[in-house]
C-alpha cells in the first residue's frame, strides 16, 4: 500500500458523530432538540427563554348607541319621578310630537269632515246641517261657558281624582309636547270635524241620546289608564248635545267643542314638557 493511501488528507474534515444513528439504536424516536439558551452576559449564568405575552384582556362591550339612559335591560323605569311611560305610535310608541300630529290629524278630520258633509247630502239633512236657525250671541257666549266649566272640571278631577291624573299624564306621555299653536290647530280641526258629523249630520237621526253614545263609543282607547276618557267624553257630548237643542243651532257646540279641546291640550303639552323636563 502505497504511502499516499496511508496517511490522512489534509483537507478532509473529521466525521461527526451520528446521533441519529444512535438514537435509532436505542430503539426509541429521536428527542427534540432543546431551544437554545440566551447567551450568558460575561461572568453570569445563562439566561432562560422568554415565557409567551399574556393575552390581553377583552375590553368591556360599549353600551348601544341608542339605549335610554336610565333604563333597565326589559324597558321599566329606573324609578325617575315622573318620567315617561315606555309606550310604543299613536298609542304605542313613542311621543308623536306636534308637527307630526298636526298632519295626521289634517288628514283624519278631512275624512271625517267630507263623511259629514256627504252623508247630509244624500240623507236629505244638508239645509239643517248647521242648525235649523242663525245662532244669537248668547247661545255662543253659552257655549264657550260651557267649554270653559268643562275644562275647570277636568283640571279639579286632574288634581282630586288619581284617575284623572293619570288619565292627563298619559295622554300628555302619547301626544307629546305641544306649543299652543298646534293645541289651537288641534282643536280646530277636530271640534270642527266632529261636531260637523254628531251635532250636524247624525243628529236628524240619532238624537240627543243616540248621538251622545256614540260619542263617548269613539273616544275608547285601548290604555287601562285612559278608561276614564270615554265617560268624560259622554258628558261632553250630552252637554253638547243639549246645547244644540236648546239653541238650534250647531256653532254654539262647535265654539263649546274648540274651547275644551284648545285649553286642555295646550295644557297637556305643558304636563309633557315637564315630564320630559324631569326624564331628561
């Protein structure tokens, strides 16, 4: 064997360790390989892999953008004297508010209005729509002190008699603050209307009784807390119905009709705006 073969080349690099090999051997996997150390600082020990980041906390969930202050999750109150009751629109809702209602009601007692006007026509009824003579200055003096001791009535019973109370608060809650121009408009159109259809046109065949109770039928709304409502519009339009008896004439019962309706709902609209006053 020739000396070349013999000795080692210089330039070959010495064979490394087959752990694998090895591991295999022992007849078991190979372990993994540990994650390396940090370097130790000069003269110190080795220092440990960093441990994970904490996640972070979730943050609490922002309130919805359009819950009530002041509101339980289920919708009751929080106990804040006088505050609103939670109602769904008319009845059911939220207030409506005067512009809103003023529309509705344009519409509503325009229906009601040309009902009157047409059931006259083809009842026969259309020269005594308005009376069967002009009205004389006391029957309109009567009837605006009829509207007038109606509205002292409602205002004693409102302080006296909790259902009144209650009666006025929730209406005052349903219809919103009202300015008193929209309390004029209001009651203009619906004093209007309706005694047009009661006092005018039902009148020649309903009477004075049959009239008075249908009154009082259609003012019946579905709140427990306006039960009262109803029976106070039944002597209204008993009082009324008397008035155009006795003058023969149906403006006194109009005047009568708008005085209740502008004073108790500009009224009602000062109740709104301080229960909103005090929710607020």
């Amino acid at each position: 064997m020739s000396a070349d073969a013999a000795e080692p080349r210089p330039d070959a690099a010495p064979d490394a360790p087959d752990r694998t090999s090895d591991a295999a051997g022992a007849g078991g996997p190979s372990a993994p390989e540990d994650p390396p150390a940090q370097a130790a600082p000069p003269g110190g020990e080795a220092l440990a892999p960093n441990p994970a980041p904490n996640p972070a906390p979730n943050p609490a969930p922002n309130p919805a953008p359009n819950a009530t202050p002041g509101a339980t999750p289920d919708g009751a109150s929080d106990g804040v004297p006088g505050g609103p009751v939670a109602t769904p629109p008319l009845l059911d809702g939220p207030p409506v508010g005067g512009a809103a209602i003023l529309k509705m009601a344009l519409g509503f007692y325009g229906v009601v209005a040309v009902f009157a006007f047409g059931y006259a026509l083809f009842s026969g009824g259309l020269p005594t729509l308005f009376g069967d003579r002009v009205p004389e200055l006391p029957g309109l003096v009567v009837g605006i002190a009829l509207g007038v001791v109606l509205v002292l009535l409602s205002r004693v019973g409102a302080r006296a008699w909790p259902p009144m109370r209650r009666m006025s608060e929730t209406l005052a809650d349903l219809l919103g603050p009202l300015s008193w121009q929209h309390a004029m408009l209001l009651a203009l159109l619906s004093g209007v209307a309706e005694e047009l259809l009661f006092r005018g046109a039902l009148w020649p065949h309903l009477g004075l009784v049959g009239t008075t109770l249908l009154f009082g039928l259609v003012h019946v709304l579905p709140r427990r807390a306006l039960w009262i409502y109803p029976l106070f519009a039944l002597l209204a339009g008993l009082l009324f119905g008397l008035l155009r008896e006795g003058t023969q004439s149906l403006w006194p019962c109009v005047l009568a009709h708008v005085t209740v309706n502008a004073l108790n709902l500009a009224w009602i609209g000062q109740i709104a705006k301080k229960r909103a006053a005090v929710a607020g």
